[in-house]
C-alpha cells in the first residue's frame, strides 16, 4: 500500500502542464495603482470575451491558464474611460507582461449604465454544483428555505433533516462556516433569511480534505452576497405570505467600500404562524415475550387527532469588516448570529380503542412548549498572499448558543361514558448551554517553474483545533401544587475535543487534472448525566484517531466535456443533544430520549461524473456507511417513546441528470432526476435483524420565461417518490409553484407575486412495524400523517439602492465545528 502512495506521489507532481500566463498592472490619471480595477480579457480574432478578473490594491492583475493566441486586455474603473491594450499574442508556454493600462478621467457625465451577464441558475463546476440564485428571477420572492428545498438533489422533510442525493448527513454551511444549529433551528434562520441576500449555494458531494470531515452526505454552502461597490450601497426587502395564516419578512443589506476597507452588515426579522394538522396511529400488536393478556392488550389502538400550532419570531444578523493593510495582508473580523422566540402548542384528542372496536377512553391533551434560542459567533481572520504562490490563512472562531424551552402538558381524562374521570398536569424546564472554540491555520504554496511548459505544484496544508463543552439542564415537576419529579430532573454535561490537521498535492497537465489528500482528526469524549437521587450515567469517554484520504481525477478530452473520478471517507459525529439522556415528554402516551452511547458512523464515497459543455451532467455514485443511525420507536406498557439508535449498514447507489436548455431566447429550462438504490441491513436488537432494500427517486424541473424587458415568470416543481428507510415506509412528497415579476423604479426594484404548492400536495406520511424482543417492550404497528400550510401566495417587493463603481469583495472561509446542535422537536 505504501508502494502505491508513493508512486501516486511521484506521478502527481511529475507530471508536466501548459500554462500560459498574462499579466500587468492598471494605473489611474494620476499615475497611482488603480485599485479593484475590473478587466477584461478578449480574443482579438472575434472579440469574444475569454475571461474576468479584477485588479488587486497595487492596480496589479493576472490572467492565468489562457489558451495560446491572440488577445487584448480591457481595463474599466466607474468615472474613468475604459482602456485597451494593443493585440498581443500569445504562444504556447510563454507568459506575458503587458504595459500598464492608463485610465484618463471621464468628466462627462453619464446615465447609469447596467452591464447584464446572463448566467444559468445551475452551474456545473469540476468539484461541485453552484446555484446562481441571480440568475433565478424568482428568487426576490423566495426565503432561503424556500431555495434550499428546491435544489436539485436536495430533499428536505417535514422535520427540516437535510438529505443530498439520496444520503443523510448533509452539512450546511452559511459563508463557508458550518452554522451549528439544530435542524428546526437552521430552518428558522433559513426561513428568516430572504434569498436575494444570497449570491450562490454550493452542492458539494464529496469534499476535499481541507473541510471537515463531519457529514456523510457532503456539504451545502450558502453564500451571502457582498456588495462590490464603492461607497454605501445597499438592498432592502420585504414580503408577505397568506395561507389559512401569515407569513412575513423583511430585510435590510448594507455595504460601505473604499480603497482599503470595508464594512458591511445585514439584519433579517421574520414573522411566522402555520397549523399543521396531525393524524398519528397506533396498535399493540400479541407480544412474544410478555405473551397475550400481560402489558398492554393485544389489539389495542391510540387513535390521536389534532394539530401542532406553530409560530415563531426570529431576527438573523451579521455585522463586519475587511482591512486591507497592503497588497498583501488583509485582516477581518464577522459578528454574526440569530434570535428567535417560538410559540409551539400541541393540541390533540386520543382515543384508546380495545380489540373490539370499542373506545375504553380518551385523553385530550394540551401542550404548550414555547423556546427561546440565541446564536452568536465573533470570527477574526487574517490573510497573507504574495506574488510568489504563498498564501497564509488563519482564523479563530468563538460560537455560543442557548436554548431555554418551558414544556407544559396538561392531560384530561375521560371514560368509555364520555365523562370527565381526573386531570394530569407535568412541567418540564429544559436548557442548554453550548460554546465552541476553534483555531484554525491554512497554508497554500504553488511552486512555477523557470519554464511554464515545465508546470507547477501546488500544496496544501493546515490544522484545526475545536473544544466543545455542552450543559443541559432538565427540570421536571408532577401534579398541582408542583413537586419536583426526581427520577426524570437531571444534568448532562459533554464536552468533545477534536484535533485535526491535512495535506493535499494538487497538479494539472493538459488534459488531465490530479488531487490527493489526507486529513486526521484526533477526537477525546466525555460526558456525565446525573440526576436528584445522584444516579450517574457515564457517557463511554473515548479517544479515538481516524484518517480522511480524498482522491480527484479529471478528465477533458474534448473542449465541450469532461470526465470526473473522486473518493474520500467522511465522519458521522451523533448530534450534542441525541446524547443527552433527558426523556421529554410529549404527551401521556409519547416522549423523546438521548442515547449517550451513540457512536459516529463512517461513510466512503465514491462518484463519477460526466459533463457536457459545462452544463449537462450525469453523475454515478456509491457509498458504503458502517454504524448507520436512526430513530427507533419503543413500546413501554401505555407509552411509546422514540430514541436514536445505531443499528447497522447502509449501501447506496445514485444516479443523476442534470441539463440546462434554452428552447428560446425567452424560455429556459432546467431539469434533474436521480434515482437512489439503497440496501439496509442490521438489527434494532438482536433478536431484531432487517434487511431491506428499497428504490427512491427525486426530481426538479424549473421553466423561466422572459416576458418582456420586465416582465418574467417561473414555473417551477419537485416530486420525491414513496421509499423505504430501514423499516420506515415514507410517502411521496412534491409541488408545483408558480411566479411572476416585474422589475421597476428604473430597474432597482422588483415587485414578484407567486403561488407555493398550487396543488397542495405537500404533506408528510411514514409507517413502520416494530417487534417486542424485551419484558416491558411490545410490538407495534404506526403511521403518522402531517399536513401543513403549504399552499400560500406571496408578494414581495427588494429595492437596491447605491454606487455601481465596482471593487472587489474578499471572499474568506472560516470554520467552526460542524453544526451538530440540535433541540427536541416532536414525534
């Protein structure tokens, strides 16, 4: 094995490229470096446009990997007349200096000026998959949420888990950082967040090893747009949405440049309320180990109806800046975070119905679990680039969030007679506490030879450092007055260490294209729950080493199309709270409980790809993940509780196509489908083995129609067809949405109306079977059925207001641990 890395070493960085470069500088009236200078590189044969790029502070540029022939250089500054180089040519392995480009002073006075570049909404990159959400003329009308849910691939439940092509474990980050925050969280932050704050989200299915190797689906990258304009420019926004209730939003971006800083902040509130109506079923199946007549009757059902009400208040901010203190080194810090009040209520009616069809008795049951959460993260960066290919990054991250959620259940019973029998009251004050503390350094050298024919190396290198330290607090009180419950109040606490550090070779030649890396990550866990009577429950603390290979391999035969091999081995870390043994009750008949023994899974990808003409892509992936976990539902007497379990192996094989096509100039259209073939087998206990393999498919058709110079429309729609997961049999879930926008106010403003889920075919439908296999578990039959306000129509008006003189932004990653904070949601 040692053999072949090296030889795979030694193929890498022999191998030789062609690459030429061109380069130079841009200079103002005055003679000084014209700063953040946009230029323009043409072939002079056709006066097509080749490539962009923007001048640095010292006015210098470089355009790099350009084809040999003939070209010239544009140079344009707002206020300034363009300037144009002399044709140049350019020949294979040669690199040019031009003469610097001089910018005389326009002193006439001219309209705005609006230069439109059409991009597709999908890009296909080598590594990944970009939404331009510019490119979508809907996206004014939309939350970022609402963007998320239709990306091709993406498939979001009713529970706000994330999966990407066909695997669960997707990490989203927000401005390369992951956001960590629970899924019922982020979806709150998403849902605040307009979509037109957001320049692009990446698809990123099989990272490199300069990311964090926490999440077996890949990586979803939300970037925020950054205003590239001098002086104080801006957008705000606001919307507002109908269904049987409300939904409101409004935005306000903000972005102040000059020659070497920049400040910029956004700020988002939201006001949200929705009814989602629940119907859950339940029936005790003969118990094999209790036997007939013991624990609950065979037959039995909990027949429950109701619905949860749902509001939520919520304000997402980020403030910061960008130092240039030369050409060379730029220092920044963000504050960013969210606050967000809930107003969540369960209200149902559940009828116990014996083996007779008879109703024994009901329970109507009130539940009002209100949650405050607050997020805020303070990343400071620093960055050093030279002319020489060294380029030195380094951030330190602190992330603190809270949660605190008051649970009141107040339970009425009633008799077979339908009269009142005696009421139930229990109260549960949760809590949780959670700070992150990360450092993080990366290094980049790219080696040129003398002779560019001869190519270059480039290498890759840095560590992480993140201590997390949880601290949960449950109390829990009984009847009326209040007594405490001391066999359910306690305090779990956990705290995780993880060290990690990475290497990657990078090397390109013609046609071909070649990565190897190498991440290690050394994890140490502990943690302690400890309740009123001092029962203690030691989570295993455990030390371990792993190691994250990544492999790339491209292809281009042709100009128009590119082939694509990659491998990497990816990390499942359990979320925070699905340690924590709490059990939160839901109701008289459900609750919730942590596992603190919960172990990370392991997930090896592997994917192959094609693309045509940068566009059109068809991709074939398989992944093997080891210590699968999933939720599990218990019957224990009268209560079902549901907890997170590992419980063995999951195979899946994807494949996809995606493909961009413009009918006419005024009709665009995008599509994708992928089809997933996945195989589960395992055991819940042991004498509860699966093995169960089951088909899932997922689709995404968008058509864009340019009406006039301001008009436009969207039709677009997704369809997720009934699959399997383990035992859980899911239903088909999809929609069909439809807008239209008219750009006005001389083109700064846009006013879009649109129809979500016209059909009003979204809801949430799952089953399974669960066997008893101990002395207080029975088995049982279940199907939940969800439905909530998804048809809504909505207005929305943005309005831009500011300079067009264009600078360019710092675009800057920094990391913090993965977002693995979770707060309890339903059953």
């Amino acid at each position: 094995m040692a053999r072949l890395v090296y030889l795979a070493f030694l193929l890498i960085i022999t191998l030789p490229t062609l690459a030429q470069t061109l380069s130079g500088t841009v200079r103002d009236a005055n003679n000084q470096p014209a700063s953040f200078a946009a230029l323009k590189l043409f072939r002079s044969t056709d006066s097509s446009f080749v490539a962009g790029t923007v001048s640095d502070v010292d006015g210098r540029y470089t355009f790099k990997n350009v084809s040999a022939g003939a070209y010239r250089v544009q140079a344009s500054l707002v206020g300034m007349i363009n300037a144009s180089s002399p044709v140049v040519t350019l020949r294979a392995g040669e690199s040019l200096t031009l003469e610097p480009l001089l910018l005389r002073q326009d002193n006439q006075t001219l309209a705005t000026v609006t230069v439109r570049a059409q991009k597709q909404y999908i890009e296909q990159q080598i590594d990944k998959t970009v939404l331009n959400v510019a490119a979508d003329a809907t996206a004014q009308g939309k939350t970022a949420y609402e963007l998320l849910q239709q990306a091709p691939g993406v498939v979001i439940d009713p529970n706000d888990n994330v999966r990407m092509a066909g695997k669960q474990g997707a990490n989203v980050f927000i401005d390369g950082k992951p956001t960590n925050l629970s899924a019922a969280d982020l979806a709150n932050l998403l849902r605040a967040t307009p979509a037109s704050n957001i320049a692009t989200v990446e698809l990123i299915t099989n990272p490199s090893s300069r990311y964090d190797a926490q999440g077996g689906a890949g990586i979803i990258n939300i970037k925020f747009r950054r205003d590239k304009s001098l002086g104080l420019n801006g957008n705000a926004s606001g919307g507002y949405g109908q269904s049987d209730h409300y939904r409101a939003n409004a935005a306000l971006d903000l972005n102040y440049r000059a020659k070497r800083l920049n400040l910029f902040d956004n700020v988002s509130g939201s006001d949200n309320y929705q009814i989602t109506n629940v119907l859950l079923n339940r029936i005790v199946l003969p118990s094999p180990v209790l036997g007939e007549g013991q624990g609950v009757r065979s037959g039995s059902q909990f027949l429950q109806r109701g619905h949860d009400s749902d509001g939520t208040r919520a304000i997402v901010y980020k403030a910061g800046a960008d130092y240039f203190i030369d050409s060379r080194q730029t220092i920044g810090l963000i504050v960013s975070g969210n606050n967000s009040a809930n107003r969540f209520g369960t209200y149902t009616t559940t009828n116990i119905v014996n083996s007779q069809n008879r109703v024994d008795s009901s329970i109507v049951n009130r539940v009002d679990n209100p949650s405050q959460n607050s997020r805020i993260n303070a990343a400071l960066n620093y960055r050093y680039a030279d002319t020489l290919g060294l380029e030195l990054n380094i951030d330190a991250d602190l992330t603190r969030f809270s949660n605190s959620s008051p649970n009141t259940i107040t339970s009425n019973y009633i008799g077979a007679d339908r009269q009142p029998l005696f009421t139930r009251h229990n109260r549960f004050d949760a809590s949780t506490d959670i700070s992150i503390v990360t450092l993080k350094g990366d290094l980049v050298k790219e080696w040129k030879a003398k002779n560019p024919s001869n190519g270059s190396v480039k290498f890759e290198t840095g560590f992480k450092h993140t201590d997390v330290a949880t601290d949960n607090n449950l109390l829990a009180f009984i009847g009326l007055p209040e007594q405490a419950d001391v066999n359910r109040t306690n305090r779990f606490t956990y705290r995780e260490i993880v060290s990690a550090v990475y290497a990657s070779l990078n090397r390109s030649a013609g046609k071909w294209a070649m990565q190897a890396g190498l991440r290690a990550e050394n994890s140490n866990v502990y943690g302690r729950s400890t309740d009123l009577l001092n029962r203690t429950i030691i989570s295993p603390d455990r030390n371990y080493l792993n190691l994250f290979p990544t492999a790339f391999v491209q292809y281009k035969p042709t100009d128009n199309s590119q082939l694509s091999l990659n491998y990497g081995r990816r990390i499942g870390r359990p979320n925070y709270q699905d340690l924590n043994p709490f059990v939160y009750q839901i109701d008289p008949y459900t609750s919730q409980r942590g596992n603190p023994y919960l172990r990370p899974n392991y997930t090896q990808n592997a994917e192959l790809s094609y693309t045509y003409k940068w566009a059109t892509t068809v991709k074939v992936s398989y992944s093997h993940t080891n210590d699968f976990s999933t939720d599990v539902i218990r019957q224990e007497g009268l209560t079902a509780y549901q907890t997170v379990a590992n419980v063995g192996k999951v195979d899946a094989l994807n494949i996809s196509v995606s493909t961009p096509y413009q009918f006419t100039k005024w009709w665009n259209m995008y599509a994708y489908a992928g089809g997933t073939w996945n195989s589960f087998r395992g055991s819940f206990s042991p004498t509860e083995p699966f093995n169960q393999r089951a088909f899932a498919f997922d689709g995404y058709m968008q058509q864009s129609f340019k009406l006039s110079k301001l008009w436009s429309a969207q039709a677009s729609g997704f369809w997720s067809a009934p699959t399997t997961q383990t035992v859980y049999r899911i239903g088909g879930l999809g929609a069909l949405n439809l807008s239209v926008q008219k750009t006005v106010l001389q083109e700064r403003g846009k006013i879009t109306v649109g129809i979500d889920d016209v059909l009003n075919t979204m809801r949430w439908r799952q089953s399974a079977n669960f066997s008893g296999t101990t002395a207080t578990d029975q088995p049982q039959q279940f199907t939940i059925d969800r439905k909530w306000e998804s048809r809504r129509v909505s207005i929305r008006f943005s309005y831009r207001f500011g300079s067009n003189e264009i600078k360019a932004a710092r675009e800057r990653e920094t990391g913090v641990d993965a977002g693995r904070i979770k707060t309890k949601g339903n059953l």
